[in-house]
C-alpha cells in the first residue's frame, strides 16, 4: 500500500498545483510537502491529506481547499487509475478510500512470495553504519543496565540491515583503570587461588564476587585505595605478576559475558579492548595544538574553547601529558572509521552520557573529520526494579543471568500449572524463549530515552501488550496453518478470491499488514525500536479480532477459507520477521 499512498501524494500535489494556477498563481507542489495521514475512524477512509499546510500560500481555508482538489482530482481520469478508490473533501482533508480487493490481492501476492524479504524499505540502502553498543567492564557480570543496552543495539542494527544498511556491531569492553584493579587487590589478597572452576560459578560472576568483597574491605581497611592506586601503575608499567593477574581475571570476566550474549542472542562483529585504544587520541591532540584548534593552559595542559558551539572549555591532556577519556574516545573514532570506514556510527549509551557525546562529537567536526556530522548518540535512560536503583559495588545489582533464570522459572511454572510440558515438547528450552521474549519486549517498548521500571512479574504475562503475548499470537496462528494442512474442507489456494476478505476485520488487518515496511523505516530512522514493538501489538491485537469474527476453517465456503488462510499466513510471515528484528525468539508451540 506503500506504493499507492505515495502515487495519491504525487497526484494531491499535482492537484493542488492546478488549484494554484486556476487563482492565477504559479508555484510547484512537491510530493514530499503532502502529508499522509491514517483517518481515526475507518469510516472516513483508508488515507487522510490534511490541507492545513496549503492554506497560507493559497490564501484559502483548508475545507475551501480541499474541496478545490476534490474538484481537481475529479477532472482527472489518471485518479482512476490509483488503486481504483474514491476521494472526497471532508472537512479540512482530502480522504481517500482505496480498493480493498485490489490491495488485498496486492498484499497477499506480496507476502506469499518467500523470495523476497517482508518489510525492507530500503531506505538506508548503501550506507555503512558502526553500532558501538553494551560496553561492559570487566570486574563484573553483566546486569539489568546491560540488558536494555545490549538488546536496544542488537535491535536498531538489524533493524538499520533490514533498511539495505551495511552494519558492523562493536563493543568495547573497559578492561582497565582502578575499578578492574580493585577486584584484582581483593582476589590477590583473599583468593586464595581459588577458580571459577574450583567454585563451580559462571566465571564472570566469580570476578564480580571479588568486586563487592573490596568494597567490603574498604569499609573497615583505610589503605586500600592506595594499594589499588598502587596496583594500576604497576600495570601501566607492565609489571609482569600484575599484567598475569589482570590478563587471567581479564578473561574469566569476557568469557562468561560471552556466555550471556549467547543467550540473549546479542552479537558482534568486532571486539575492541581499553586496554588496547587508551593511548589513542595524545597524537591528534598534538596535531591539533599545532594547527591552532587546541591551546596550552597556563600549567601545561592541552584544552579545547568549545564556548561558541555552546559547550564548555574542556581538557584534553593534564599537565602531566597523561590523557583523559574524552581523548581516547576521539582517538578511537579515529581509528575505527580507519579500521572500517563508516557513512555514520550509533553509540549505544546511557542518558547520563549525553553531554560527554556532545563534546566528543564537537571535537572531531574541530579536526576537520566530515564523518563526525553523521555521529548519532542513542541516549537511553535508566531501568530499575520495584526495590529500587542497582548498586553493583555493593552486591545489590540485578545480574543478567540471574533476572534470566527467574524469569525462565517464572516461565516454566506458568507451563507446568497449565499442563502443556507435553504439547510444548522441551519446556525447559521452550520457557527460557518465553523469558527472553518477556525480557526484550519490556525493555524496548518504551521509547529508548525515557527511564522506566522493570517488572518481571509483569512482563511475563500472556495477556496484554507483553512479549509472550506476541509469542502466543505466533504459536495460534502456526496451529491454525498446521490443522489447516491436515484438513479436507476444499480450502486450497487456487480457489483464492480477495473480493471475498469484505469483513471490516480483514480489511483492518490487510492495511497493518501493508503499513509493516513503513514500521520498520520509521523506527530505524527514528533510532527507535519501540516503534516496531508497538506494531506488533497492533498486529497482533489486529489477528486477535480477525480470529474472533471471521472463522477460518470452518468457513462455509472454501474460497473464503482459502482467502482467510492466505491472510493468517500474511500475518505469521509479518509477526515473524518484526519478532526476530526485535530479539524476540518464535515459538511454534506454547
């Protein structure tokens, strides 16, 4: 339906121009200046032009207007071509009521053909995008924060790939500075030798133990901060037991959270280390104190006047030559679009970096780099539970693995309760699918700036706008298509007629069908998955409907079966794909 709203924009436009020259006016109308609305009630049409926008160039009211394109359309014999439909002026709009059997016939044919990919606009085709996105430490597990993090970039990049994008997923994982050496000290000094493997615990947890037993420690032992200073610059000198210690507990730490990401289903292209990108950026800020960009304190250090982009002056290396993170920040910039030349690059980080990422940004334009104009911070807010905020070095912080687990449980419990261990088949697997469904779907309906409120409880629920609710929609629709395949009642897909699909449920549902490849253009421009999330609701509620007050199978006439059978798989073919774009795992059964 793509197609015919933009064909109804190009002849608005072509109308509206005929208006301005009957006044005497000459002007050009650009399609793109049409807007394209969803009337509110289905009764007013399928599309709605507002004339609103017209009416200071026109020097009209926008009902005068759009009963003057109204007019204009009629004497127009092409308008008969598009969609076959009808238009009227109401109001303020020009509304237009499309064909349903030739759109219908039209979505049907286009969703039934497995060879080509539902829901790629294209409109990001060409472009190559870096998502840089979960960024963990390496002195803890990953946790609640990470989950939102890592979902959100893993969604907004096969979202961007399904727009034609070519996406590299990176994440760079900070494993050094005096957080990662306070869990060293406390491991050095009450470790004991011991492993992850000697203690039977994920080994990214068994680092995060000894995280919350320094801080512990430092309640009551005054020299532990120096001896963890002390710790830090034997590493950055290289001192060889401490660089082995750090290396060991380096990978115990990465090794687990790729565990998580498996399970989640979060991937990357590329891993970078801090530990490997810290001494970036000291060269470009030497360049830039050369060429005038950059200038020396009074005391030594390199800063940089951002005043006139309406920033603050910043310092970039301390008058001991040492650099700060906004320096290895741009310096890894740098070095990435060197490594892969990107068109642009989406940082996935929390809310409260925000300032940090207009700085940076600002920087690298002040160096002369054109890429850093197409620089996109994804800014997303905090996620807490109902107890309140996580404090990791305290050992109150919610582990990833840990909400998983509950969640599957929680899961499994509501499996057993209703007797379908046997219908599901592996309920184990089954309720760890369920649980990521939950768990995605939460932390990404809400749009990505806004802080919000985990409920497990809450998200796992099979009624209402949750993931598994979706997931059962999926798992209905693929019983109805099974029983379908074993049922004799004539409904086959030669005797398909898309006249027969007049039900207002129907129609509803074949115009969400057909809105799905704009979904998935707005949210990848919009940098927001929840967009895709509530379509699906949408679609979903929509199925729900149809399923309601159209029967399937039972249908008196085959050809209207058959129809609704092509319909039902438009819907799972659609749910299917937007599911998987946004983390959710597919379930046949439930």
């Amino acid at each position: 339906m793509d197609a015919i709203r933009d064909a109804w924009r190009v002849r608005i436009a072509r109308a509206l121009e005929k208006v301005l020259a009957d006044a005497g006016q000459e002007g050009h109308i650009d399609a793109a200046q049409v807007i394209a609305e969803i009337p509110p009630k289905p009764e007013l049409g399928d599309l709605g032009f507002p004339m609103f926008g017209f009416a200071k160039t026109l020097r009209k009211g926008p009902p005068q207007i759009a009963q003057l394109v109204a007019a204009a359309l009629a004497a127009d014999s092409i308008a008969e071509d598009l969609g076959k439909g009808s238009f009227a002026a109401e109001g303020p709009y020009v509304n237009v009521r499309l064909d349903r059997p030739s759109v219908t016939a039209s979505v049907l044919a286009q969703t039934a053909d497995e060879s080509v990919p539902v829901g790629r606009p294209g409109n990001f085709a060409g472009s190559r995008i870096t998502v840089e996105f979960s960024s963990p430490n390496t002195n803890k597990p990953l946790h609640l924060g990470h989950l939102r993090n890592d979902i959100l970039g893993e969604s907004i990049s096969r979202i961007l790939a399904a727009c034609g994008a070519e996406v590299r997923k990176v994440c760079i994982i900070n494993d050094r500075g005096i957080h990662i050496c306070k869990s060293m000290l406390a491991y050095k000094e009450y470790g004991e030798g011991k492993t992850p493997a000697s203690e039977h615990i994920k080994s990214d947890h068994f680092v995060g133990h000894w995280y919350v037993k320094y801080h512990q420690m430092s309640q009551t032992d005054s020299g532990a901060e120096a001896r963890a200073q002390d710790m830090l610059r034997k590493w950055e000198a290289g001192d060889t037991e401490t660089v082995k210690l750090w290396q060991t507990m380096k990978d115990w730490t990465v090794d687990g959270m790729k565990e998580t990401y498996e399970r989640t289903g979060i991937s990357f292209d590329q891993y970078y280390y801090e530990s490997n990108t810290y001494l970036l950026g000291k060269d470009e800020v030497l360049k830039g104190l050369e060429q005038g960009i950059f200038y020396r304190e009074p005391d030594g250090a390199v800063a940089v006047d951002l005043t006139a982009e309406k920033l603050d002056k910043k310092i970039l290396l301390r008058k001991d030559g040492t650099s700060i993170y906004i320096t290895q920040d741009f310096g890894t910039a740098i070095f990435r679009h060197n490594d892969w030349p990107f068109d642009r690059m989406v940082y996935v980080v929390g809310s409260e970096q925000q300032y940090h990422f207009q700085v940076l940004f600002a920087i690298l334009k002040k160096l002369g780099y054109q890429w850093a104009d197409n620089l996109y911070h994804l800014s997303y807010g905090m996620v807490n539970l109902p107890e309140g905020k996580m404090k990791s070095r305290e050992g109150t912080v919610v582990d990833a693995d840990d909400l998983i687990d509950s969640l599957r449980d929680l899961a499994l419990e509501e499996i057993r309760s209703k007797d379908r261990e046997e219908a599901v088949g592996d309920s184990a697997e089954v309720a760890e699918k369920i649980a990521l469904g939950a768990l995605h779907y939460y932390l990404l309906q809400v749009t990505p700036a806004k802080d919000m409120l985990f409920d497990p409880k809450e998200s796992l629920s099979f009624n209402g706008n949750t993931g598994p609710y979706l997931q059962y929609m999926g798992a209905r629709i693929s019983s109805i298509l099974r029983k379908a395949d074993s049922n004799t009642n004539g409904a086959a897909e030669g005797l398909l007629k898309p006249e027969l699909l007049s039900n207002d449920a129907e129609w509803e549902l074949i115009k969400t069908i057909s809105a799905y490849p704009q979904a998935v253009a707005d949210a990848a421009t919009r940098m927001d998955p929840s967009v895709l999330a509530a379509y699906l609701y949408d679609l979903s509620k929509g199925f729900s409907r149809f399923y309601h007050d159209c029967p399937i199978l039972s249908a008196a006439d085959p050809a209207l079966a058959a129809g609704r059978l092509a319909l039902s798989k438009a819907v799972l073919r659609v749910l299917r794909d937007a599911l998987n774009l946004i983390g959710i795992p597919f379930l046949e059964t439930m």
